[in-house]
C-alpha cells in the first residue's frame, strides 16, 4: 500500500510540473560584444601656395587687380598639424615669399587652433582661430619695415581624396592694422593670404 502511495504522489508531482509549464531548457550565456572606438587621431605634413595681398590698411583688399598701396605676393606655406579627434587640431604654419611685385618680400608664422566639422567622410570645413607673427621687407628700395604679431583667423574647406591624403583650400587673415612702415609711409599694415595645398597623415 505505502509502494502505491508513493508512486501516486510521483506521478502526481510529475504532473504537477509539467502543468506548471515545467519544460526545462538550456541557460545560454549573453554574447557580450565590444564597443571599438576609433581612433581619429592622426600627426598631419603639408605644403601650400599662397596668394597674398599685403597693403595699406586703407586700401581695399583685391587679389586680382594690381592697386597702389597694395603688393600682390606668391608665397610657399608649410604647415605641421594634429588631430586630437575629427572635430578639433592643432596647426602651425610658416610662409615665404618666392615672387612679388617689386615692392615687399614676406614672411610669417602662424599657431592655430583648428576647430573642423566633417561634413561626409571625405569632406570638411574648419576655422582657424590663433596668434602668428609677419615680416615684411623692401624689394628695390622701397620704404618697408614690417616685424609685428597679433591675433589671426581663417575658414577653409578640405577633401581627402586618398587614406591618407586630402586637399584643402582656405583663406587666412595674417595682419589686420599690424604696426609698421608701408612703402607709401603708412604706419599701419593688412596682410590676407588664400592657400591651396595638400596635406599628408600618418
């Protein structure tokens, strides 16, 4: 009687179980998937040719058209930067003169901050936003003395058209009222600069 009992009272736990939803299964284990963080940091060479007006502080700036109180320059830049990331770098840049107008030979450096949206993967724009220094000298006689420093800034556009080289275009204000002597005696001096060039990141 008491065998009977206890196979009753197990086939009615068994039962019990499985009316209780009691199919067992397998644990299986969360697949954890790491998160990959790209790494947009990257130290950057380039060169450049600049077309500069340097002028009169009075005189309209026109790269174009051959004014007096204004010296239209070709100069040669070679910039050295870092991207901490795809929205912030650091760039310097030095320029000089390899062709001028006979008036005023130039040279000048320039540290910026490079604050930079990219627009697709290829392309961005960026401000520069810094502090650089200007020299100007005569050509022929002519009554220049320019050594002056003081805030500069510029706005450019580049398109990376290979891993690891991209092409850029900008404008940059290199002088804006700098002290000095100008050729037609003016004692205040503007310099701008358009820049065409390519960079190269390692």
């Amino acid at each position: 009687m008491k065998k009977i009992m206890i196979s009753v009272c197990t086939v009615a736990a068994m039962s019990g179980v499985a009316f209780a939803g009691g199919d067992f299964h397998e644990v299986v284990e969360p697949v954890i998937v790491p998160v990959v963080e790209v790494d947009n940091s990257s130290f950057y060479l380039g060169l450049g040719l600049s077309a500069i007006s340097s002028r009169d502080s009075a005189v309209d700036m026109d790269f174009f058209d051959g004014k007096a109180g204004q010296d239209r320059l070709g100069n040669v830049t070679f910039l050295a930067g870092y991207n901490f990331n795809q929205y912030v770098a650091v760039e310097g840049r030095y320029t000089t003169t390899f062709s001028d107008e006979d008036l005023v030979e130039m040279s000048g450096w320039s540290l910026f901050v490079k604050p930079q949206y990219p627009v697709t993967d290829a392309f961005k724009v960026y401000g520069l936003l810094g502090f650089g220094g200007v020299t100007m000298d005569s050509v022929n006689g002519s009554n220049v003395d320019v050594d002056d420093s003081d805030f500069q800034w510029g706005l450019g556009a580049s398109y990376t058209f290979m891993e690891n080289i991209e092409v850029f275009l900008d404008y940059t204000s290199l002088a804006n009222g700098m002290e000095g002597v100008y050729w037609d005696g003016a004692l205040e001096v503007d310099a701008d600069a358009i820049t065409m060039g390519v960079n190269y990141k390692f």
